[in-house]
C-alpha cells in the first residue's frame, strides 16, 4: 500500500534557524512520533528504530535512513528510510522531500512531501485510516518541531507512536455526523 502526503507548515523562526534543525536528520527525526535514531553508520546513514504501542502491544521496527540530497544554499533536503518489524512481517519504506522557504515578512515555510510504502498490518489498515493517521502524526510532528525550534539544545520529549489514541479519533471523525 502506498500513501503521499503533502503537508506545508509557517514558523516565526528565520531560514537560518529553522535549517539548523531541518538539516539535522536527528533533529528531525526526533519530532516524528516514534522514531529515535540509534547509531549514525556515515555522514549520511543513520539506524533508526521506530516503536508502535496498539493498545498493550508494543512493536519495535528497525531500519535505517539516508540523506539521499543536501542543498544548504536552496534549503532542500531528501531522505529515504526502510525497515521491518522485530518479527519480519510487517515494514515499509519512505521517502521523504522537504524545502524551506523565507517568507517575505519574518518566518519561514517548510513543504513536505512524502510517500510512504507500507506492508503487512498497517497495509491493511488502508489508505483512508492512514491518511488520517497522518493527519494526527504530523500535528504531534509540528508540536515537538516547534519545541525543538525554541530550545535547540533540548530533545523532545521520547515517545512512542501510539496508534491506540490515532485509532479513536479516526473512527471519531468516521462516525461524525456530516454537518450540512
């Protein structure tokens, strides 16, 4: 199963600082809920591990990420990731594309774009339950991305991806009722 994902967001911060952090594949990596990276193998290859909590289960996926494209001076920046579950039969694949752009008053825009390949139990979740997963990712994504902004030196705060709490509120927003 494959899911894009477009996303933009605006931040106050200025080009320069917001690089600093959108650079840093272990930065970034660790405002994604979930994701830690473990080891980094090269100037551009990291180990990461990503934890998914369903209700009492935890899952632990191991993979690895890689700056597949760097520009400083456009403020463009590719990155791929791949990895299974401890058991092997679930995994996936992404690939990831983010710009920066100074706005013309102060602040900064970031565009993303991602496509992300999925097999085994998230597969079967289809593409409309995770297309509002995430949704819900990427509010919890921008929330440490701006604590990491303002304090630089402090990691957010380790958590895992619980999938659990992103269950509720898709099958919430299914059973809404349609506003008219």
């Amino acid at each position: 199963m494959i899911l894009r994902v477009e996303k933009q967001l605006t931040v106050r911060e200025p080009i320069d600082d917001v690089w600093a952090v959108w650079s840093d594949p272990q930065k970034i990596a660790s405002c994604v809920p979930g994701v830690f990276v473990t080891d980094q193998l090269d100037e551009n290859r990291y180990r990461s591990t990503i934890v998914v909590k369903m209700g009492p289960a935890v899952t632990t996926y191991h993979g690895e990420l890689q700056v597949e494209y760097l520009d400083a001076i456009d403020r463009h920046i590719e990155i791929a990731g791949e990895g299974r579950s401890e058991n092997g039969r679930a995994g996936g694949s992404m690939k990831m594309s983010g710009k920066l752009s100074k706005l013309a008053t102060t602040g900064t825009e970031v565009a993303i774009q991602c496509t992300i390949s999925l097999d085994g139990f998230f597969a079967q979740l289809g593409t409309r339950a995770l297309g509002q997963g995430s949704n819900i990712v990427f509010r919890e994504f921008v929330k440490s991305f701006h604590a990491r902004l303002l304090h630089p030196s402090l990691a957010p705060e380790s958590n895992m991806l619980d999938l659990s709490a992103m269950v509720w509120e898709v099958a919430a927003e299914w059973f809404r009722p349609a506003t008219v």
